[in-house]
C-alpha cells in the first residue's frame, strides 16, 4: 500500500524562480531516496496535488520527468511505482545460473516438465527431425531472489542424451549436456522479439495478463547440428536487452562485461 502524501516531506516556493514541477520533482526524489523501498507504490497524483496545492498537471509533469529519468516507473492501469532496476540480458550461451551469481543474486528454478514427448511438427522442424520422433522437453520456471524471472522451454532430441530422464532434472542443463554427453554448445542464433503475456505465462510470472514479455527462441549448435531449440519468455519489468556492437572488420580489445556499467 502506498504512503499518503502527507507523508513526503519539503514544500513549494511559490517565490522561488524554479518551476513548481522542477521544486516537486526535487522533493519526490528525496522522498523515494529516503524512506521509499524499490517496485513500492507512491501517492496518487491527485493526493500530491492536494498535499501540495498544485494543478494535477503540474504533479504529471514532475513525476514525468523521474519515470524519465528512471527513478520512477509508471505502470498503465496500477498507479506509479519507485523504480526497480531492470537486469540487462546479455545474448551469450552462458547458463543463468552464472548469470545471476555474476549480478549477485541468488537462482533458482521450479522444473515445470522434464520428459520424452514426440516431436510435433513445429519442434520437428525447429531440430531438423522427423515428425514424431523423441525429443527432451525440459520446461522451467526460473527465479532470481525467490522471484518469477522467466519461463524456459528446451526442446533436445532425445537420440543425442540417452537415459538423460531417468534421472532428476540438471540444476544447470548445459553442464549436463557437455560433461554427460560431450555436447558443448559452440555456438547459436536467438530471435527475439516482443510477446504479450498468455493467461498460463502470466500466472507462472506473476505478472497481468497481457503484460509485455521479451521472447526469445534460441537455436544452439553443436559441429553444425542443431542440439537444442528453445523458446524463453522472460519478464519485460525485469530484464534490458544489453547487444554490444562492431562495425565489420573493425579490431577491439575491449572488456564489454567487465567494463560496462552494472
């Protein structure tokens, strides 16, 4: 629940040369530094106009400019939320696990589905198989911090990891698939693209339903063979699509992780 506006402290100088949104807009970020917890709600627009006696538009203004600046984060149809900094999603055949101890946060996932199913059509054709033939389908809800992150779905063919089912999911698929079974992805291509969240979706990332996703089908390779398709849909509110870029046949030494900003 939010505070009440007559909880922000500071008040408007009518004499003062700032602009009134300007004053305002100082005073909500002192607020939001000084008592406010991150993805917590703040007033209403309409109880700062009161606490203040300022025109609505002119508190529109004012937290116009911290969702700007990212310090406030409005969120259509709930109200507007203290800023909740996105994890930037690198494109890198890394596994999450490693991701998330590398930003210092805790993983973990709830294994949703781990079995042998027949290839349909789509999946047949994403694995350059047969239609009906045995594929691995290993579908998770990742966490980070005890929080919904993202719903992965791995399709492998089953050929290529015999017995792998028989025992309890991996906690990291891609240590599985190059210690167990020599399969050490070399290299892959993604499509991302933007997604609405579905009904199911939405209720494993606890997110509305409608939500904006990010989604991401990954095509992963192995001596040019495709040996895993997956498809990931991971939380728009929590994740920035970070791609460092190279102009063709330019030569860099640059560090993008370990000297880009976090």
């Amino acid at each position: 629940m939010a505070d009440s506006a007559q909880d922000i402290l500071g008040e408007i100088d009518r004499q003062a040369k700032t602009p009134l949104y300007l004053q305002l807009a100082a005073i909500l970020r002192d607020y939001v530094s000084g008592r406010a917890a991150q993805s917590s709600p703040i007033p209403s627009e309409r109880d700062i106009a009161a606490r203040f006696g300022l025109a609505r538009m002119t508190v529109r203004q004012a937290i116009d400019s911290l969702v700007s600046a990212e310090i406030l984060d409005r969120v259509v149809g709930l109200g507007t939320f203290v800023h909740r900094p996105k994890v930037d999603l690198q494109v890198k055949l890394t596994s999450y696990s490693e991701e998330m101890q590398r930003r210092g946060m805790v993983p973990d996932a709830k294994v949703l589905d781990f079995e042998l199913v027949p290839a349909g059509a789509s999946i047949a054709r994403e694995l350059q198989l047969h239609e009906g033939q045995l594929v691995v389908r290993f579908r998770r809800l990742l966490l980070a911090d005890g929080e919904p992150m993202s719903v992965d779905e791995n399709f492998i063919p089953g050929y290529r990891v015999p017995g792998i089912t028989d025992d309890p999911p991996p906690t990291s698929l891609y240590n599985v698939l190059g210690e167990r079974y020599g399969l050490v992805m070399e290299w892959g291509e993604d499509m991302i693209e933007a997604a609405a969240a579905a009904p199911a979706i939405a209720r494993q990332l606890k997110v509305e339903n409608g939500a904006p996703l990010l989604k991401i089908q990954r095509h992963a390779f192995v001596s040019g063979i495709v040996v895993d398709y997956s498809v990931s849909y991971y939380r728009a509110d929590r994740y920035k699509l970070w791609v460092p870029l190279q102009r063709p046949g330019a030569r860099t030494s640059r560090p993008y992780a370990a000297n880009r900003r976090r």
